[in-house]
C-alpha cells in the first residue's frame, strides 16, 4: 500500500496516530488537540488546509503571522504563537495572535499587558518551560515557574493562563525525550494543587511530528505538528 503523500493523506494518517496514542495511554481520543503549525508555509498552503477543516495556526515569527493575517483576513484563522518573542514585538503578537505559546519571562509578561490593556483585550496565553539541557531552547526554569505564575496572577489581569507548553530535547533516546515531558506534567500536577487564582493549568502544550506520540503517553493536551503535516520545511527555523 503506498501512502497518500497529499496534504489530506498526511493530516488523515496524524489524526489517526493521535487517536491510537489516545488509546494506548488510555486516554479518550478527544483529549489531544493538533494545533498544525505552518510556519515557513504559504497562503497556498493555508488554503489547503482550511479546505480540510483546519482554522488555528501555529507560527513562531510575528512579521510571518502578520503577513499571513492580512493575505487571510476575514476567514476567522487563529494564529497562536509557539516560537520565541522578543519583548519589542509584543505589540505585534498582542494584535495578531489569539494565543502566545511562548510566554517565559516576567519582561515579556509585562510588555504584553501594556499593550492589552491599550487595546482593552485579554490573551490565553501558555508559559513555555525548559525541561531539557540543550541551550539552545527557550523557556523558564522548572523552578522558576511558581513564582511566575503567582505574579501574573497579581499584577497581570490580561494574561490569562491556559497552561504550560515545552519542547522535548532532540533526541534519537526516547526515555530522555519522555523524561522531558514527564517533568512539565509534574510540574503541572504540583502547581495545579496550589490554585492560584485566575490561572489554569489544564493545558499542556508538548509534541511535534518526531515526538508527539511519547508526549500524549505522558499526558499531553496539544501537539503541535508541522512537518508531518505541510511537508519538509524549505528553511531551518531557529528556536
Ligand atoms: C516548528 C515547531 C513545531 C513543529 O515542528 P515539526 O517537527 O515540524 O512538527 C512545534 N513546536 C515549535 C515550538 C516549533 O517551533
């Protein structure tokens, strides 16, 4: 049997996989949302993709969803932002997306308000953790996040915690991959008993093409896959 190399083929055969990762964990298969992330693709792309039902997009530059927002404006697309925000960009992102992703410090924090606050909106936003070594990735330390949590909760209303995302170490050993995961889910489980006020924990962002059936064994709400959908990217993608 060859597969179906189209764009319906590869999202079929992804959703198919999260549905049995679903099961093997003994999760219900409506527990994982695929949040297909199209950076690096174009409008063509897009299209194809909301022919077949799909409306959110992850994309980790602002200039690349602000370019995309207004080719597409007026078909009701998310942008939600999973790669890393430099604080003179928030402006950007606070117009642009529906989601950042990419939450990881207390500056960033505080130049999103601002600019939600001029704008009179609120953000879901998930604080992205580095539960590996490699430096390379962005995201807060496991014991930073507490804290943080607690001082959005205080001084910043428009930041509506959803979650915590993370991006697993490159790695071809699955334990340390899972390991990653692991350790975001406890982190969750341990704040989530604090109940801090104003903030959810009940997302958790992890997964992508190469990893994302280990991260659902591990209690992953989200995946977030771009190749195994669009294809190989043309271009690296710096994270
Ligand atoms: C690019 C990217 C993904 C998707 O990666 P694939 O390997 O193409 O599925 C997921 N998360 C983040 C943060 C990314 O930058």
């Amino acid at each position: 049997m060859t597969a179906d190399d189209t764009m319906a083929g590869r999202l079929a055969r992804i959703q198919q996989r999260i549905r049995e990762a679903c099961e093997r964990a003994g999760r219900p298969s409506g527990s994982v949302t695929l949040l297909p992330v199209s950076k690096t693709f174009g409008e063509d792309a897009i299209r194809e993709a909301m022919a077949l039902g799909l409306t959110r997009f992850g994309e980790n530059k602002t200039q690349e969803i602000r370019q995309k927002a207004e080719a597409l404006a007026g078909l009701g697309l998310q942008w939600v932002l999973i790669g890393h925000l430099q604080t003179n960009k928030a402006k950007d992102a606070a117009r642009d997306t529906s989601e950042v992703q990419s939450l990881d410090r207390v500056e960033l924090a505080d130049a999103l308000h601002r600019r939600l606050q001029n704008a009179g909106r609120t953000l879901d936003v998930l604080v992205q953790v580095k539960t590996s070594s490699e430096p390379s990735k962005y995201g807060m330390a496991l014991e930073e996040v507490g804290p943080f949590l607690r001082r959005i909760a205080a001084d910043y209303p428009t930041l509506r915690v959803q979650g915590l995302m993370t991006l697993a170490v490159n790695s071809p050993n699955a334990d340390e991959v899972r390991a990653c995961f692991r350790a975001l889910r406890e982190l969750r489980d341990g704040l989530a008993k604090e109940n801090i006020p104003g903030v959810s924990l009940d997302r958790l962002s992890m997964g992508m093409s190469g990893d994302f059936e280990l991260a659902i064994e591990e209690g992953s709400t989200e995946v977030r896959i771009g190749s195994a959908i669009f294809g190989a990217r043309s271009y690296p993608d710096p994270q």
